[in-house]
C-alpha cells in the first residue's frame, strides 16, 4: 500500500517573495497602565490561584487580573481598550469615594 516517491531535479514553478508582514515583537506586547488596589480574598481562593499558577509557570496575581478583566469586557459597555485613553490620575480621581 506505500507508495515509494520518486524525486526530480525538474523546477518547482514561479516564486514570489513576500514582505515580511509581521509586527516586530515589542509590538506585540499589550501594556496597560495597572491601579495598586488592596484587597482581601478568602485563602481557599488564593490557595486556588497559586496553585495553578505554579503548575503554568506564571504569577497568581496576573492570574487574578485576567480573570478580573474578563468579567469587565463580559459585562462592561465600555470596552477596556477606550479606557487606557484616560490618563491614570484622572481616572483614580473620578473613581475614588471620599
């Protein structure tokens, strides 16, 4: 049933070269400016995070924020990426309760 391929020196057809496309890597990375917030979690939760965060080789804290993240871009009507666009002491001063 196996066929044995027979290989030729005959020419394999027009080439074109193509631009490369691709964005550099320092591109690709997404920074968005982070808010220092305090909060308590239960430590069956935090057992949870860190646990597997150990078993993916990454921090159980940025575990938390994605996490936190897409529940905002689930339920929120303004998408994350339109907030970046505020400067950070204006959004901490709007959110913040006195």
């Amino acid at each position: 049933m196996k066929k044995e391929i027979t290989y030729t020196d005959e020419p394999l057809g027009p080439f074109e070269i193509v631009r490369d496309f691709l964005p550099p890597p320092d591109e690709l990375v997404f920074r968005e400016d982070n808010v220092k917030v305090t909060i308590g979690l239960s430590e069956r939760s935090v057992d949870f995070f860190k646990a597997i965060a150990k078993k993916n080789h990454t921090q159980y804290q940025k575990m938390i924020r994605n996490l936190l993240d897409l529940y905002v871009d689930q339920y929120d009507e303004v998408p994350l990426t339109n907030r970046s666009t505020v400067p950070r002491k204006a959004r901490g001063r709007a959110s913040r309760v006195r």
